[in-house]
C-alpha cells in the first residue's frame, strides 16, 4: 500500500509539470498584452514598454519559465498583475464559495444519481429507465449556461424562489441564507452530474443483477431491497465511484461557468477575470491547483478500491 501511494505521488510530478509548461505557453503565446490591458487606450509605446519592464515580461520564455518555476519551489504562486496582491492570497479568499459550490454540488448529485440509476436498473426496460436515459441524452446536450439561463428565468424571475445572482458566505449571513444562494447555482452544475453518474449507475447494477449470486439470494427469499442494496448496488460500487472521480474535471470546468453566470465570487470567476485581463500569475496558480486537486481525488479513488472490493490489492 504505501508503495503504490509514493509510486502515484511520484507520477503526478511530471502531469503537473506538463500542465504548468503547457498553461505558460498557451497564455504567452496566444494575442494580448498585459501591459497594454494595464496601460489603457491613451498609453504611448513607452509606457507599455516601461510596463512590460516592470512586469519582466520583456525576458525571453526560458528566462520567465526559469522564475516562475523558482517561485513554486519556494511556495510562492507570485503576484498578481492588476490586483498587486499574492495570488496565493486572492486563492485564499475566492476559494470559499467554489468548495461550498462544488460540495453541495457533489453531495445533490449523488443523493439523486445513484439512487435514480438503481431503480432504473431494476426496473429495466420501464418508463423510469427511458425516462432517465432521456434526461441523461438532455443533460448531456445542453450547455451548462443556457440550462442556467432557464432556471433563472424559472425559479428567480417567475417563481420568485431564489435570488437571481450573488453569494452570501456562512459566517456572516448564516446556513438559511447561504443555501439559498447556493441551490440554484448547484441544481444547474448537478443536472449534468446526475445524468452522468445516474446511467453509469444504472448499467453497472443492471449487470450485476444479472450474476448467478443475485438469483441466489432472491431465492433465498431476501426481501427486494435487501438484494438491490447488498448483492446490486455493492457489487456495482466501483464503476460508480470512478465515474464520480471522473465527473470531478466536469465539475471543474462547470464551476468557472456556473459562477459567471451567477455572479458568484470564486476562483471560476476570478479565473475568468484575470484571462480577461491577461493577468498570468493568476490563471497559472488556479490552474495548477485544479490540476493538483483533480489528481489527488483520483488517488483517493484509486484507494477507495480497497474498501468496495476486497479483492483489489496494490
């Protein structure tokens, strides 16, 4: 066990590397300049150069890639180009709502998911099973923002239910409040998640109930439930939650949608933001937090293993 786990650790040092080589690339490389964003439309060419100076970014790639890499070793995300602040600091105050979105987001999704996806399982062939392979081709289909756009326009504008936009944080305006402002946010990132892990769910039981131990037990007059929560569902357990692992890079990319829409202050709109301004440090340190988040909830997956299926062994 602790093999495989220096072993895995070992093998994120070079995806992380690849990420930061690539994500310093790209936002070098593509049109824009931070210093004319910062200069404005009235600077002369010596201000923008003066600015460009400032900034170091009239070294050569090899010279800035060099610096910033000395930085990480050292801990240090740098700073920020318009905010004139540490990135590691505008991470730590944006990253509040994200987790508070994307737990309650995870947790919604799986209370509906799974069970939805073993009942369909059981019900094979039914209404329940077309309807939800129906909503999972929906789901899938259509864009996180215009599903956003709907259930504002639904929930916030006709119902009048919940707040149109913005976040309130727990600590100031209590559990009532900050849910509120968190539910439709997490219904419009969780309707793709649920129809991601409710078909998964659904073939992996459906399989399961197949195997000769599930005619066993129900001829040993185990009540229903009983035989689709023991000998299906535990069965079925690994598939579900690596695609719950998997589902966690949809979550990434949804958030950054999901808080634009909603004006939510987190790192999904601070990411934004600062492509906008072509603010490097920023949109270099998130990035490298995603990717070292989505790794680690791949490890910790990978572990999981263990519990739901004695029979793997690392």
């Amino acid at each position: 066990m602790l093999r495989f786990l220096l072993t895995r650790l070992v093998a994120t040092v070079p995806v992380l590397v690849t990420v930061g080589i690539v994500v310093f690339l790209i936002l070098r490389l593509t049109p824009g300049d931070p210093a004319a964003v910062m200069a404005g439309n009235n600077a002369t060419l010596e201000d923008i150069a003066k600015i460009r100076n400032d900034l170091g970014l009239d070294q050569s790639l090899f010279t800035q890639f060099g610096l910033w890499v000395k930085s990480l070793a050292s801990g240090d995300l740098g700073y920020s180009y318009f905010y004139k602040l540490p990135v590691s600091q505008l991470i730590a105050d944006r990253i509040g709502p994200t987790l508070s979105l994307a737990s309650f987001t995870i947790l919604l999704a799986v209370m509906v998911a799974v069970p939805l996806g073993t009942l369909a399982a059981w019900k094979h062939g039914s209404w329940l099973d077309k309807s939800l392979m129906g909503f999972s081709v929906l789901g899938f289909s259509v864009p996180v923002f215009v599903l956003a756009y709907c259930l504002i326009w639904l929930f916030s504008i006709k119902l009048n239910i919940f707040p149109v936009q913005g976040y309130k944080r727990i600590g100031e305006y209590g559990v009532a409040q900050w849910l509120l402002h968190l539910a439709l946010p997490a219904l419009t990132l969780s309707i793709v998640y649920v129809a991601l892990i409710a078909r998964v769910t659904r073939a992996a039981v459906s399989e399961a109930l197949t195997e000769d131990y599930v005619r066993t037990a129900r001829a040993k007059g185990l009540p229903e439930w009983k035989v689709l929560y023991s000998h299906g569902l535990a069965n079925a357990a690994v598939p579900i939650v690596t695609v719950i692992g998997i589902g966690v890079a949809l979550l990434i990319g949804g958030v950054v949608v999901t808080e634009t829409v909603y004006a939510i202050p987190g790192l999904g709109q601070l990411t934004v933001d600062a492509v906008l301004a072509r603010d490097f440090p920023i949109v270099q340190g998130v990035i490298l937090l995603f990717s070292v988040t989505y790794v680690l909830i791949n490890l910790l997956v990978d572990l999981s293993y263990l519990f739901f299926d004695p029979r793997i062994r690392y």
